[in-house]
C-alpha cells in the first residue's frame, strides 16, 4: 500500500488504497495516515476543519477537499 501514490486523481488513488486495504484491512488512525500521507498540503488544511468519526465519511471528506 505504501507504493501507492497520489499522482492528481483522488478516486483513483482511494480506489487503488481501498483495494489493497480489502486484504490488509487496516482502519482507524493507521489507514487514515497511510492516505495522509500522500495527501496535498491544502488538501490537509481543508480536512482538519472537522472532525470525523467515521472512516467512510472522511474518505468522502478526501474527495471532496482534494
């Protein structure tokens, strides 16, 4: 998952990480990070407005603020 990168096209990206995590199966903290990670800056900026609980509703966050 880590040889993943995000190259301009947030679905393809989430959809590459949420493919490969169907068999890792990390949540929470760790999975967040791991997409982080690849995140632009002002993508990041964007997210830390909120907080969200749930992983699916911050990973509609991420494809909404990049």
């Amino acid at each position: 998952m880590r040889s993943v990168k995000y190259r301009g096209d947030v679905g393809k990206f989430l959809m590459e990480m949420e493919n490969l995590n169907i068999h890792a199966r990390v949540t929470g903290i760790a999975w967040r990070k791991m997409i982080q990670d690849e995140l632009p800056v002002d993508a990041l900026r964007r997210l830390s407005h909120r907080e969200y609980v749930e992983n699916v509703e911050w990973l509609e966050a991420v494809r909404n603020a990049t």
